[in-house]
DNA sequence: GAAAGTTGAAACACAAAACGTTACAACTTT
DNA sequence: AAAGTTGTAACGTTTTGTGTTTCAACTTTC
C-alpha cells in the first residue's frame, strides 16, 4: 500500500514552476520532460490543484503559475487537491462485520476514534510543512551540486 | 488510497481471541463468521501475526491464542505484521524523474526527510495504542448495549 | 487406528484502482 | 489561418487486494 504518486508529483510540478517559472513557460509538456510522467496525467493533476486554487492554467495561452505565496502552500494542501484519502479514511474497515458477535457489531466504534488520531497526526505533520520549505532545500541542493 | 483492511481485521480478530478464548475454542472459521472475511483469508492473517510472535496456533488442534500480554501488542506491531507498507515508505516517488533536469534529480532528495516524519508521526500514534486499550473500549461498548 | 475437524499453503480467479495512451474539441497567440 | 496548448473523455494495461478451491499435514476423539 502506498500514497498515490500524484502527490510526489504535484510536489515536483509545484517545484519546477516555481524554479523555471521566471525564465520560461511551464508547459504541460515541459512537466511531463521532468517528471517523467506522461502529460495527459500532468493535466489531470494541474486541473485538481486549480480546483483547489493552488495553481493558475488557462487554455490555449500555456503555461502554469502558482496562485499563492509559497509559504501559504502546505503539503497537506496538494495532498488534499490531488485526492490521497477519500472520505472514508486513511484505514479500511472491511464491509461485512457480524452483526449477531457483539465483537463485530462493535469493534469499528471502538477503533474508530484511535485511526482517526493516527491519521491527524500524519496530517497535521503535513500541515507543518510548507512548499517555501521543500523548494529552499531544493534550490540549496542545486546550488551544492 | 487505503490501508488494506487485513490490519483492521487483524485487530478484530485479536480482539476475538482474547474476548472469546476463554469459553471457546477461537477457529479460523469462527473468526471468518465474527469478521465477515473468508477463511483462508483469516489465516493468512493468522500466518503473519504468528510470524510476528503476537499469537499461537498449531496445526490440527484448532484455536488461536494471544502470545503476548494485550498491553505489550501495539497498533503498530500489528499494522508492520500485516505488511501495510513495504520498504518503499508510505509514500510513493514516481520512477523516472528527469535526470537531466536539476529539479528531477533532487527533488527526491529534498522531500524524503518531510516524507519520512510524516510516516513517523503516523507510526508513533500507533505505537502509543494497544491492543488492551481497544479491547477495554470493546468491552465497555458491549457492557452498555 | 480410523474418522472428523483443523491449519498451512499453493494455485487460480476476480474486481478495483493506478497509471498510461489516444484522440479531439476549445482556446490563445503569432 | 496556423501552430501550440489545455481540458477532457474513452479505453487499455498493470498491479494489488481479496476471494475461492484444493489438498497435504497435523491433532484429537471415538
């Protein structure tokens, strides 16, 4: 099991606009070139982290830009635009429990309240981490090389 | 994205076990009826947390047993032994970033620590709980109904 | 020691999800 | 008008989670 790669990707896409932003236009295309993933997919997730008002695209014209500040984008943000967990939760009950066990009918509320607390705990870390900060690692990164 | 639901079956089934283990012998086919999951499937479950040393069963005699004190099976012990996440991470970079491109090259880099105290933080809420706490809540629950 | 019930494990089937691909209409700029 | 780009739908492929069938090995009971 793992966190869909979009995420590490919609990171990566938010990266490069920033970085190349200034000197060119980051197209679709030119997204797809660095991240290895195929352009339709880039669009895709450009298109949900619009809908989240993390980014501007515009047809035709080409060429993505960021909608806020850098420090104003945390990772929980792209996590959430880019759909990592749906409603039901980060842990998965499965769907046919006993109802006639008194353990079956009751071990989901039992639960419930400690999955809930190990998934904030895994979001709210995202929450303290901004794009500003995963963007100044990578330009110090760059600069070392 | 989900975490498999064996962990989440898992602990109902070690919750059975130590509910139900003292009037009855706790079979394979008892756990299949409690949980809802096919039979093979609950030893399968079974087969990994025998691996784990959390309980005992034997071939032929039927019945599982707890191999640990309740307060000393975390969430955590449980959710390693069910293999939620491989050695991958929790996250998941894609495969063919662009090495020619300086943020392609690096960005792994720049995000894998962020990535990993957020996997942390999630795997120290789960160490935090045991498995007494989940079965006194699951008590509680039953003796109020 | 034979029968019945159980576990362990392999092999295959099926469904859902992630990701890739093709195709094309709508739009903008030159 | 032409060229390049985005947005989106439709379909295909691969992987993974879960279910199912089958059977050998083992234990207990009769």
């Amino acid at each position: 099991m793992q966190i869909t790669s979009k995420f590490t990707v919609a990171v990566h896409i938010l990266t490069c606009i920033d970085i190349f932003g200034g000197q060119m236009r980051v197209t679709s295309d030119f997204l797809s070139g660095s991240t290895g993933v195929n352009a339709v997919i880039v669009r895709n997730v450009l298109g949900q982290l619009r809908a989240a008002g993390i980014v501007e695209t515009r047809q035709g014209s080409g060429g993505a830009h960021l909608a806020k500040a850098l420090d104003e984008i945390t990772l929980y943000d792209i996590y959430k635009a880019v759909d990592c967990v749906d409603d039901e939760g980060l842990f998965h009950f499965h769907e046919n429990p006993n109802a006639d066990c008194p353990v079956g009918r009751n071990i989901h509320k039992a639960m419930d309240g400690r999955l809930a607390a190990a998934q904030a705990a895994l979001e709210n870390e995202l929450k303290s981490t901004t794009l500003a900060q995963v963007v100044a690692d990578t330009r110090r990164i760059i600069d070392e090389e």
